[in-house]
C-alpha cells in the first residue's frame, strides 16, 4: 500500500499530463508506451523532487533491492534443479560436478531472463505492474486452491492435487499464451484484432479469471480426489483442520510406502 499504490497516487495528482496521460500519441510521446505511463510514476518523483545526494542514495537501494531478488531466484532455481533434477538423473555425481551444473544452469536462466525482455515489453503494452499482477493470476490461484484444500480437506489425497494442480496451470498458461497473441488496448484505442479477440481473453479481466480458475482447480482437485482412493486419518493427525488437535500419533505416508516396498522385496 505505502511502497506502491501511494507514491503512484502521488505522481497522478502531481503530473496529471505526464504519468496520467490517455491519449495514446500523447503517452507515445512521453514514455513510449502507447497504453499509458504509469511505469515512469515512481522514476518520475525521485527524478523531480529528491536532491541530487537523495537521488543516488535512492538508486542504490533499487540496485541492492534488485540484486537480492536476482540473487535469491537463481541460487533457488539452481539448487531445484541440481538436487531435484540431476541427481536423479545422474545418482552418483560428485559434489564438483553439482556445482559446476549449478553455476551452468545459473547462466541459462540469466540467458533466459535477458530473451524475456521483449516478451514483457509487449505484454500490457510494456505495463509492468499490469504484467506482474497479470502472470501472478494466471499462475498462482492453482497453487492457492491445492494449498488450500491440503490445509482444509482431508479428502484431498495426491492425485488430486497433482491433477487439480496441472489443470490450472495448464488453463492459466493457456490463458497467458493468449494473452500475448492478442494484446492488450486502451481505453480510447481498439485493438485491430478486437473481432477476432475471444471474450475471454480480451473482456474478462485477468483479476476475475483469477477467481474462476482458483475455483476450477479446486472442482477438479475434489473431484479427482473423489475417484481415487483416501488418505487414512492416521497420516493426517494435525496436518488438516478438522484433525489439527488430534493427540495420536502421526505415520509418515512415505515412510509406510516404503517399510511396504521393502517387504515386497524380501517376499520375493
């Protein structure tokens, strides 16, 4: 609220012609985005009303601030991939090999990122907080759902919410694939493609298609869940809501897979 929407209100009311501007030549113009120019709102307000120390200070900050998140997600997606990935295609690798396909797969991803700069541009016509809080519907509301039912129904077992859980990115990657292809348009512009755009895609905003696939990954999760055999209350004594202040003891589900694997073998 006070990092994002404030210093954007600010810079609305300060400069209504510049970061408030609806005529599409005009932004064009401004900021060369013919949607709007909310993306040079904040930019704007350090540029005109901080003091030169101020203004240094402030870009420091946004280049530590971005070199943390940078830092944070590749280290993450290095690690997913070399331990979840690679040992099980290469078990016996040794620790210098791990690291050395770490540090290669740190490069793809930053290879990766650089591609990606055109797709983000055209995406919401280079509107940068529209393309985040669009991708964050699209991608988070199926993962939302499988959390939530986990936490607040039992019934839910694993081929549920992987089921539930592929469907809904499958139906919000759809819907962000079709995103790119059609476009986005202004208020005061349409679209050349406005006949031939689905209603689903340029009529419904991305924040109520986040509702309906939030619901939709839930129907099928449940569903699913249904079809297929439970999960026995044994594994689930405070994992669940409704058995969160169950006193008896826990048994790991993975744990039994496997003594049951094990006694599979010795019988044979």
């Amino acid at each position: 609220m006070y990092l994002m929407v404030l210093p954007g209100m600010i810079s609305r009311v300060l400069y209504p012609d510049e970061v408030g501007c609806v005529i599409p030549e005009r932004c064009k113009e401004i900021c060369g985005t013919e949607v709007g120019c909310t993306n040079i709102a904040y930019p704007k307000l350090v540029i005109e009303l901080l003091p030169s120390g101020l203004r240094g200070l402030m870009l420091a900050v946004m280049l530590a601030a971005l070199m943390s998140s940078l830092a944070s997600i590749f280290n993450s997606s290095s690690t997913i991939f070399t331990m979840d990935v690679w040992r099980r295609l290469r078990p016996h690798a040794r620790d210098r090999e791990l690291m050395l396909v770490g540090r290669i797969w740190v490069l793809f991803i930053v290879a990766v990122s650089i591609s990606w700069i055109p797709v983000v541009q055209a995406a919401q016509s280079g509107q940068l907080f529209d393309y985040i809080q669009s991708v964050t519907s699209f991608l988070a509301p199926p993962i939302a759902a499988v959390f939530c039912l986990g936490m607040f129904a039992k019934r839910v077992n694993e081929p549920g919410a992987f089921w539930g859980l592929m469907f809904g990115l499958a139906l919000g990657l759809s819907r962000l694939i079709a995103g790119f292809i059609y476009g986005s348009r202004s208020c005061v512009q349409q679209s050349s493609t406005a006949s031939t755009c689905p209603a689903l895609v340029c009529r419904l905003h991305y924040l109520y298609f986040a509702l309906i696939l939030f619901v939709a990954t839930g129907l099928v999760a449940m569903v699913v869940s249904l079809l297929t055999e439970p999960i026995a209350d044994k594994h689930l004594h405070r994992l669940v809501y409704s058995l969160r202040r169950s006193k008896e003891p826990r048994v790991d589900l993975d744990m039994e897979e496997e003594v049951e694997e094990v006694e599979e073998v010795v019988v044979k």
